[in-house]
C-alpha cells in the first residue's frame, strides 16, 4: 500500500513541477465601457463586456495590461465580468484617474492571476499628456517572502497621429519613464506595454526606449525594428485598424466611434528588459509574441474578413471585429520556479480553492458526487494523518495542528487514485 501510494504520488507530482507560464496580454480597449457595438442578433446597440469576456476566454491571460479605460466602473466590469471564473483567480490593481492633465480622462490599468502574481507596489509617472502605469509584481512562488522574483509592468498610452511635435510629445512621455527608471534595481524584470502609437522604430521615442546607455535596457522580443506604417512586411504584426468602417460601434455622444482604414499599423507594442531574453528565474518564451487574430494576411482589411482566414478563427477575428479600433499583443513567459499556483485537479474533481502553499487551513471544492464520502491526508512518507468527512461543497479544511511538509490527499471512495499535494509552511 504505502509503496503504490509512492509511486502514485510521484508520477502525479512530476506533472504538477516543471516550467510555469505567465500569459500576457495588452489591449486598447477604445474608450471602455463606454462606446457600444452593434449586436446583429438583437439589431441595437449593446454593452461590449460580454465581447470582451468572449475574448478572454480564448486566451485567459495572467497578466491583463489595458489602455483606455474610462471609470472604475469600466475597471469593476472588467474584473468582476470579462475576467469572471469560477475559483475568481484574478484581481486588479486599484484604478486612480489620469492625474498628468485634466482633458486626458483615458487610464491604464493592469489586472493580474493572483495564483500566479502578487501586486506588491503601484505608481504612477506623469508626463505632459497622459499617465504611464508602474505596477511591481513578485512571482508567486513558495519562497517569495525571502526570494523575490520582480517583474516589474509599465502601461502607457503615448500621444497619438503623425508630425513632429507628436513625436517630440511621444519623446518626452518616454523620456519620463526612462529617468524614472534609474531608481530600479537591474535584477528586476521589465514589460513596457500599451499604445505607443509610432510609425516606425527611428522615431526618437524607440530609440530612446532601446537606447543601450539606459539603466535597463529595453529590446523587441520579435526584432521587428523597421517602418511599420502602411508597410506589407509587417502586416503580421499589425494591430490597429482592424476595422475599415466604424459604424458597428456607438459613442456616449451618439455619433460613431473608433478609427478606420484596415490593418496598417503597429500601434500596440510589449516590450521587455534584455533579462527576460536570456533570463533564468523568467524570460520570455520564444515564438509567443504575437498580435493577437492577425493571421498575417489582413493588411488593409477587416480582421474579420473571410479572406483573412489562418490559425486564428473566424469566431475570434468576429469578437475582434466588435471590441475595440485595435488587436491586443500577447506573449508568454516563463519560470524556472515552482509558483503556488490554486486549483490544482484530482480526476475525481476535488479542488483545492486559493494557494496550495496553506497556514491554517485549506478550502476544498467539493462535487456533489463526493459528498457524504471521506478523503484521507497522507504525509509524505505514506502515512495516514487525517480521515475527513466532506459535507459541503465548499469545505474548511483545519491542517494548523499538522507539522510542516508535503501533504497528499485522495478521496477514499476511489482508494489511493488520482491524489494532489498541498504544502503546510
């Protein structure tokens, strides 16, 4: 019995160690919540959050980087609507109104897994136009308190349209950021995200970005430098306009809402610190960089053109289509570290609600098919410490008397089967 359970457990443990991804998305969501699109199913104009949840939902980012934002109610929409699941893994940091000009009502706001990331510091850089968003984050491992792993988010909006003294506007926006990050430690990990609104990467807002003489540098995951403004080559990478009309979306005036013109533009951009190229403790995992529904063959068009068909959906490029005058970008990255990630699943559908790292107790979600049946608590030696009856769907779980170590539970209805791990500390 106790040699079965070892090997039971181990084979069962390996599948829960190894790499962690981190998904990562940064999206302009077009004057949220405000602006409604039109649903041809009820022929009006309605709310887009059910859009947006659509969206999501194909994707479920652990980092969710957003630019205009409105209120806190489109803040609240977010988290507790388009980002709703059943064990509610996210959170957001708090929403604050642009505070670097009264006529710029538009925000950033970064919205996170809280299984995977723990919020531990917010601030705001003002700049002439609009705010640019710091959020630092530790990874959620075991060790976290005592072993950092920062990685530190900064969401921005830069000033949008062509000329000169846009750019110079976009430079000193970012010549902000740049001495603001003279104060960060080098063995932080950076994303800059959002709209940065350039043409090409010689703008003098890129090469102040990348410039190798910063206090962090900060590179292209995908090396795409060049002249990205109405260019075929990149249309790949292209993320605004996905729209060549704009009559599907309605603005709080009543009038017509988003820019047009088809996809032409690198508009939205993710772009992080040379440590997470070549990192250990998390880096950037190659070939996820992507701007996301753009299957490479929509240049001047609709993302939701039937011509534009690819790996990326025709249900997706719709939901695209009516949410926002841009695509998001999305990356993923990766950690050598074990997080204290939640849900973790026994095949006979327990789950362990919040972090399976546990103090006092541990909560369990509890199928109506195992009620009124037992799970036992195996230390990691094999042996039988705890025999508890499940009455609830959501049960507590007391382990405060157990010792400190690694703990395994199955349900004895299905003998030593499908067994998870929880970690008293």
């Amino acid at each position: 019995m106790r040699l079965r359970l070892f090997l039971i457990v181990g084979l069962y443990s390996i599948t829960l160690l190894g790499q962690t991804r981190i998904k990562v998305m940064t999206y302009n969501l077009m004057h949220y919540p405000g602006t409604l699109y039109y649903n041809e199913v009820s022929n009006s104009f309605e709310d887009r959050t059910p859009v947006l949840k659509s969206i999501l939902d194909t994707f479920q980012p652990d980092l969710f980087m957003v630019c205009e934002l409105k209120n806190s109610t489109g803040a609240g929409q977010i988290l507790n609507d388009a980002l709703q699941t059943p064990d509610n893994k996210y959170d957001a940091a708090d929403f604050v109104y642009n505070q670097s000009s009264s006529y710029a009502e538009l925000q950033q706001l970064a919205f996170f897994n809280k299984q995977k990331l723990l919020l531990d510091y917010q601030d705001i850089i003002t700049t002439n136009i609009r705010d640019i968003n710091h959020y630092r984050f530790i990874l959620n491992t075991s060790d976290h308190s005592t072993n950092p792993i920062y990685l530190d988010v900064f969401i921005t909006h830069l000033k949008a349209s062509t000329g000169s003294d846009n750019e110079t506007k976009r430079l000193q926006m970012v010549s902000e950021f740049t001495n603001y990050i003279n104060s960060i430690p080098d063995t932080h990990h950076l994303l800059f995200a959002g709209d940065l609104n350039l043409y090409n990467s010689n703008e003098p807002a890129y090469q102040e970005l990348t410039d190798p003489s910063n206090a962090i540098v900060l590179v292209d995951p995908i090396q795409q430098e060049g002249y990205w403004h109405n260019n075929s080559t990149y249309s790949a990478i292209h993320t605004q306009s996905p729209l060549q009309t704009n009559t599907q979306f309605q603005s709080e005036n009543g009038g017509s809402d988003g820019v047009t013109g088809g996809l032409d533009d690198r508009f939205d951009f993710i772009l992080t610190s040379e440590n997470l190229i070549d990192g250990s403790a998390i880096s950037y995992v190659a070939d996820t960089y992507k701007s996301y529904g753009n299957n490479g063959n929509c240049f001047n068009d609709n993302i939701d053109d039937t011509d534009c068909s690819g790996d990326y959906t025709q249900s997706l490029r719709d939901l695209l289509a009516n949410m926002s005058d841009h695509l998001p970008v999305v990356m993923e990255l990766e950690s050598a570290e074990t997080l204290a990630t939640s849900s973790l699943l026994s095949t006979n559908g327990l789950k362990i609600l919040g972090s399976n790292y546990v103090h006092a107790y541990i909560q369990l979600e509890v199928p109506e098919n195992l009620l009124n049946t037992d799970i036992i608590i195996y230390n990691q030696f094999g042996q039988k410490v705890e025999t508890i009856h499940l009455s609830a769907t959501t049960q507590n779980i007391a382990v405060n008397t157990l010792s400190n170590g690694l703990y395994y539970i199955t349900n004895a209805q299905f003998s030593l089967h499908s067994p998870f791990k929880f970690i008293k500390i």
